[in-house]
C-alpha cells in the first residue's frame, strides 16, 4: 500500500523509518510545512507504523485492525485536537491533558496530534508545557504548523522541530487535480493556495469557476477605463461572496490578474496564473502603461488591508474599482495629450 506521506514527502518518511530502526523516536515532534505539503499524511504515517501489526521492511501494511482504525478515524490511542474557529482554546487542552494521564486502552502507546499549533492561545500552550516535556513512557506529541514563528519559543524548544521539504510543482498540481480541480483553473488555484482540501471547499458547487469568471468579466471593463466596471461590482462581485475566505479569495484573484499583466509587460507568459485568458490578457494590458499596472496592483493590496478592517467586501471592492478607474482613465487622458 502506497501511503500519501510516502508521495508528499519521501525523504520525510525515510528519515522516520531510520530513526525508529534506530531506537531514536523522540516523545515530540513540530512539523513545519506549507499547506498541503504533507503534514498531516506524515503524523498519519508515523501513528499506523506506531500501531500496525504487521510492520513489513519499515512500512505499516494499512490493513490490520490498528491501521483500519487509524486510517478511518477512529482509533482510541490516537488522539486529534485542532482549532475550533481560529484558536485552540484552554478548554480543548484540558481534554488533551486528561488523556495524557490515562494509559493506552489498548496497549502502552498513544499518540496525540495537534493541528495548526499556531493557533494555541498562550494560556493553552504554556498549560501544555509539562506534558510535551515529560509525556511518559510510550506517548508521542505531533504538533502541526504552517508557520513556526507563530508557535511559542518554549513549545519549540521542547520539541523536535522538523522543516518538511517544499512540494514539487508536479507534486502540487497532483494534488489539485486529485481535489477535482479543473485543468484550466489549476494554474489560478496554484495562486490561491496549495492545499488540496481547501482548493476542494472552493470548488464545491463551482463557486471558484464562477468567481475567476466574475473577476474576469469585471477587469475587462476595468482595464478599459470603463465604469461599468463599478455597477459590475454589485451585480456580479458582491453577490458571490457569503464570507471572509471568499473576500479574501476574491481580491487575490485579481492581484493575480495585475500581477500577470506585469508579468506579459516583462515577457514571462510562462509565469501566468490566468493562462487560459492569455492572448485576451495580453492584450488589455497592452493598451496600459507599466506605471498604470504596477499602481492598480498596489491599490489592490491596499485594499487588501482595508478588508482586515472589518469592512464590507461591497465596499472594499467599490473603492478599489473607483481607484484603479481613476488611475487608468486620468493617466490615459495625460498620455493621449
């Protein structure tokens, strides 16, 4: 059996098969890794090689009863917390504690998994403290994150820190097209992210291909100095949008449309996200200055910071559109003068 660990991240999985060969296991380990790289596939590995009944040459075989049960969820010993919104709270801690006092219902092992550990508030992390030093016989911690300057120095310092390797592209488009993402939407989802469970969340219902189409639709006018483009923000924006993710989705697909209209203006086509649209793209932004694309980009992240402000993606989006229309129309004006 083929694990996902073993495709993500090999040199990972080898290093772990020549430690536990060795007797070197540490009790606790902080995984770092971009979204999608593996993480999690990885811990999974390591639970069912922890557990499995039949380990052949290093490898779980993924079909005993302990592996079964790891694979489906549902394993006793193995114990998941994660953020619940966008903390660990104290309260999911204490359930992680209560069980790091009980013994393995089944045998001496358990194994407990603890996602985005960037996300344990202070009060959780430092209550943690003496459990990650000193688990007792036959516990191991695997702490998960993508960003491990977010994780309290004293969490690190009692762990064995390891940095996974970033993915491959080839690995990465793998990914994406296993989550259902569409041929031509692949290199616009390679700008949004690489995590193929929230690449699969965005394209439920086809919500991601209605909203680059949208985004499209809207940038052709705007490119043209048209301000149709605003009254499109109303009618065609705003009512794809039900939350922050999906805000926040939607002003990073069109950063990434000024950031290729750069990138033709420089000769990288290869570079494109939006490569589909290229001759049309092409185009559009061959009738604007580098100064006009370069301007419009940075209003766009500008903007950006304006939606961590709590305001409404409705007019976050006007006043981008009312912005980047007086920069293409008022530069125009001065050119063909």
């Amino acid at each position: 059996m083929v694990f996902q660990a073993e495709v993500l991240q090999p040199q990972m999985v080898a290093r772990f098969k020549q430690i536990i060969d060795q007797g070197e296991l540490a009790h606790a380990y902080l995984l770092v890794g971009q979204s999608g790289a593996g993480k999690k596939a990885l811990a999974q590995w390591l639970a069912l090689r922890l557990f499995c009944q039949h380990v052949q040459d290093g490898e779980p075989d993924g079909s005993c009863p302990e592996c079964e049960r790891i694979l489906s969820g549902n394993h006793p010993d193995v114990v998941v917390a994660k953020a619940e919104g966008r903390q660990i709270k104290v309260d999911q801690v204490r359930h992680l504690k209560a069980e790091f006092t009980k013994t393995g219902m089944e045998g001496q092992t358990k194994v407990f998994l603890i996602e985005d550990a960037e996300k344990l508030t202070v009060s959780a992390a430092n209550s943690l403290l003496k459990f990650i030093e000193e688990p007792g016989p036959g516990v191991y911690i695997l702490m998960l994150t993508t960003n491990k300057n977010a994780v309290l120095p004293t969490i690190q310092s009692r762990t064995q820190v390891l940095d996974l390797f970033p993915l491959s592209h080839e690995a990465v488009d793998q990914n994406l097209k296993a989550a259902g993402v569409p041929d031509y939407l692949r290199p616009v989802m390679l700008g949004i992210t690489t995590d193929p469970d929230l690449a699969k969340s965005l394209i439920a219902d086809d919500w991601f291909a209605k909203a680059v189409k949208a985004v499209w639709g809207w940038f052709k006018l705007l490119a043209q100095g048209n301000p149709m483009a605003f009254v499109n923000v109303t009618t065609t924006l705003v009512p794809l949008v039900n939350d922050r993710q999906q805000a926040v989705v939607m002003l990073d697909l069109i950063t990434m449309l000024w950031r290729d209209g750069l990138m033709l203006q420089n000769d990288l086509a290869d570079r494109l996200h939006y490569r589909q649209w290229e001759p049309e793209l092409e185009q559009l932004v061959g009738q604007l200055t580098h100064r006009q694309i370069l301007q419009a980009s940075e209003l766009t992240l500008e903007c950006r910071k304006l939606l961590d402000q709590n305001l409404s993606f409705q007019t976050v989006a006007e006043q981008l559109t009312l912005r980047q229309l007086a920069v293409i129309n008022l530069e125009g004006m001065m050119h063909r003068g």
